[in-house]
C-alpha cells in the first residue's frame, strides 16, 4: 500500500447539516463557533439549501492543520445531534470528500459530480 503523506494536507474543512427541524441548533452552534473559535477559523455563510456536493442544508468551518484538533474535538463533543462532514484539503477534492471525510454523526450520501466524481 502507498502512504500519503500528510503534508498534502493544506487545510480542513468541517460542515455543519441541518435541516428546518434543527435550523436554530445550528444556528446556535454555528454562533459558539464564532465565538470560541472566530480567531483561528473561518465560518462560512448558513447555506438554507443544498450547495456544490452537499445533499442538505449546511455551513463550513474552514482551519489551518495547526487547529484541527481543537476544533475537531470540540465539535464532537457538542454538535448534539447533527452531523458534521470534516474533510481535508489536498490537490485532489474528489479523494478529499470520498475517501478522507470523517463523519462526526450519521454519514450523507453527497453529489460527488460536483468535486470530479
């Protein structure tokens, strides 16, 4: 087998679902994150519709490798009942959402036409 090196990871995202039933949890997540974490990641827009290969409603949490643990750690702990997609960011989106995602919470089936797939 060959082994990747993680040095092609140049950053990671983590995106947050909801839907109209746990619209405001997300709301209320999306919030503390911005709070505690709005120095060191970038909270992206509450997307009230599917967006490029998500299937459902969702916003993105963008880091440096540096955070990933902080970040990573604290949403497992405390997004409740939503499921958040964490994915790096390498020279290859289509790897990146198929094969590298870490699915905190229930795995979605995403449109990967979207990253190449």
């Amino acid at each position: 087998m060959a082994y990747l090196d993680v040095a092609g990871i140049t950053s990671w995202h983590a995106h947050v679902y909801f839907n109209t039933n746990s619209r405001d949890v997300a709301w209320a997540l999306r919030e503390e994150v911005i709070a505690r974490f709005g120095s060191i990641a970038e909270v992206g827009r509450f997307h009230e519709r599917p967006v490029g290969p998500h299937p459902v409603w969702s916003y993105q949490i963008a880091f440096k490798r540096a955070h990933f643990a902080d970040i990573v750690e604290w949403l497992a702990l405390n997004r409740g009942t939503l499921d958040v997609l964490v994915h790096p960011n390498t020279d290859d989106e289509l790897r990146d959402h198929r094969d590298h995602a870490i699915w905190l919470g229930l795995p979605h089936r995403l449109d990967l036409r979207v990253v190449g797939g």
